[in-house]
C-alpha cells in the first residue's frame, strides 16, 4: 500500500503492515504527536514528535514495529506515547530535564545499548578476555554516539561515517572489529523479528580492508642474535625466561602469559591448555624439552606460590599486561622487526624447510585444517 492511499488516522494494522518502502525515508501521522516511519529498507517503527527546552521539535524513537519482544503494536505505540505525553504539564511539550529522563527511560528498552547488552548476554561462550575486549570496543567507540538512540533510527550512512572516521583515526582491527560486533548485534534484532534489515549489512565493501596481519619476524640469519640477547634480558627475569618459552613452544603468547601451574606434568613433561584458554576451543598438549622444563623451574623460584606463571605487578591474582612480551622486544630493539607471536612464524618456516611432516607441525601449532590454516 502507498502512503497517498491512507484515508484515516489512527492507521489500522492492516495499513501499517501493507506500507511499501520508497526512495527516501517517510513518516506517517498517526495522531497525537505519533509517527509511523518507513525506512527504504523496509524497516518500520514507532517515534513520537516532541519539543525540547530551546522550543525546537524532534523525534523519539518508541520502538520497532510489530508483535515481536521489544516490538510495539499500532495500540502499545498509542498508550506508550500517551503516557509520555501525560508526564508534561502541557500535551506535546517534554519541557523539564526530569520530564526528559522519563521519557529516555521509557524509550530506553529499544535503544543500542540495551541491544548491545541483550547480544552480549547471550555470548556464553565467550571467555573473559574476549568479553573484556568486545566490550571495551562498544564502550569506547559505539555507546558515546548510538548508545542512547533506538537502534531502529540509526541509519545505514550514520554506521559507514562512524567506521570511516575510526578508519581515519589509524585503527583498523578496532574498526574491523567493531563493524562485526555491531553487524552481530543487529542481526539479534532481525532474526528475533524486530527488524527486517541490518543496516551494516554489505558495508565492508565500503570500508579499506585491514592489512593481513602478517606478523613481523626476524630473518634466520639474525634469529641467533636475537636469542642472545633475549637471555640477557636485564628488565624482568621472568618476562625474559617468557621469551625464550616462546621460541621453544611457539605457543600463542596469551596463551603463555595466561597459563597455570596446575596445567603443567613435569612426570610425563607435558603442558596441557585446556579449551576456554585456547584460540580453537580445543585442548591442546605441548611436549616440553629438557631446554623448556629447565626454565619452568627457574620460573618457579620467581612466582613463588601463585599458580600463575607470570605474576602481575599490581595484581598478584592476575597475569602480567597483554603486552608484556611486546613491550619487552621493543627494549631490545625489535619494534617493528619481531613481534611475540612471530616466533611461530619462525618456527614454522623453520620446520618446514627441514622436511618435518606439515601435518603435524600444524598440530604442534594448534592449527585447525580447515582449508585455511588458522594463526
């Protein structure tokens, strides 16, 4: 149905339902302050037209369209914006800070942020640094802009111009990363039925791919001198002995600065990392040489009786800072010339190159083969 056949307010169901998209966003009156808007994807939701203090009119988002959680039909959009409206001392008028924030608080079940924490909710699996991570990207570079606003009336063009500005800034990955979160997000919405279109969507096609993340490793040739130097390491004795696990194991280094005594069997000298601590979500074994298990027990003269290996500076029950092994190479000279994951590049290239069976050196890896090897 075309908005031009409308013949009465307030719309029936039959009319909010048959709406067709068109070029460029419309709205429709439904009486009282109440708006019907149609999006050019096809989304439909509820927003009430209000006056602010300085005497300028704007829209409130109410909610989506529909019978769905979080949805609001032609009735619940009509009662919902009565009472808002019934909190002014004057109908149409939101004129106290205090009238305001209860109709923000009305509002606030559809907007991004209460989405935001709906999804992350629902990521159970997630271990803690992820959550910590994910989150801190929301925190950091969403909610300021969107959190507050319904996530129905957030358009396509207002998502590309806050990723393109992240773009600018020079961080990729946080860009990457926060294009998937919210795209995921989104996708909450749609498949639970409280919108029909994601509005990030396609959008990669529009944002500069981020650099493969190659990471950086010295040439043979110069990896003996970097080991020298790492076992002189004058810094910290127990961020050194980390290096020198990490060329021998060519673990990832979380998986490293994270681990425990108790993952450890010095009987059959294996190190065994249980799934939730792995990239994969699968436990993966380590055989220790004689070289590794000697500097294990060095490492335990350091950390005493924590059952952590590497103890934090501030927090004795938390590891040592995600970027201990990097700050450590970048104090011998290595910035941009070896990265702390780079010895498994190392030792990869270096396997290969040997004739040892490739198969099992992306099992020592904890690579899963699945067309594509995993880093």
């Amino acid at each position: 149905m075309k908005r031009s056949e409308i013949k009465r307010i307030p719309l029936a169901d039959t009319v909010l339902n048959t709406l067709e998209p068109e070029d460029k966003e419309y709205r429709v009156h439904d009486g009282n302050g109440l708006y019907f808007r149609v999006t050019p994807t096809g989304n439909k939701s509820w927003q009430l037209r209000y006056k602010k203090s300085d005497g300028k009119w704007s829209f409130m988002g109410l909610g989506g369209y529909g019978q769905g959680t979080h949805q609001l039909t032609g009735k619940q959009a009509r009662e919902k914006a009565h009472s808002i409206l019934s909190a002014s001392e004057e109908p149409g008028e939101l004129n106290t800070i205090k009238r305001r924030q209860h109709a923000e608080a009305m509002a606030s079940e559809a907007s991004f942020k209460a989405l935001a924490e709906e999804w992350v909710e629902s990521k159970t699996a997630w271990v803690k640094g992820t959550r910590t991570r994910n989150l801190g990207a929301l925190k950091k570079h969403v909610f300021p802009k969107f959190g507050h606003r319904p996530y129905v009336d957030i358009t396509t063009m207002e998502w590309l111009t806050l990723l393109r500005g992240l773009e600018q800034a020079g961080i990729a990955e946080q860009t990457k990363r926060v294009r998937a979160l919210c795209r995921d997000i989104y996708d909450l919405a749609r498949v639970t039925g409280r919108i029909q279109h994601n509005p990030l969507e396609g959008l990669h096609k529009y944002l500069t791919p981020p650099k493969n993340k190659n990471y950086s490793h010295v040439s043979q040739d110069e990896l003996p001198a970097l080991l020298r130097a790492i076992r002189r390491y004058p810094h910290a004795p127990d961020v050194g002995i980390g290096l020198q696990l990490l060329s021998l194991l060519f673990c990832r280094p979380s998986e490293l600065r994270t681990a425990r005594w108790d993952e450890f069997n010095f009987q059959t000298n294996l190190w065994t990392i249980p799934a939730e601590r792995t990239k994969k979500r699968r436990e993966h074994v380590i055989p220790l040489l004689r070289q590794a298990v000697a500097l294990l027990q060095q490492l335990q003269e350091i950390s005493g009786m924590s059952p952590l290996l590497f103890v934090g500076c501030n927090n004795g029950a938390q590891p040592r800072s995600n970027t201990v092994f990097l700050m450590a190479l970048r104090r011998l000279g290595c910035e941009g010339r070896q990265a702390a994951h780079g010895f498994r590049h190392i030792a990869s290239t270096l396997l290969n190159e040997h004739g040892f069976n490739s198969d099992h050196i992306e099992a020592q890896l904890a690579h899963v083969k699945d067309r594509v090897a995993g880093v």
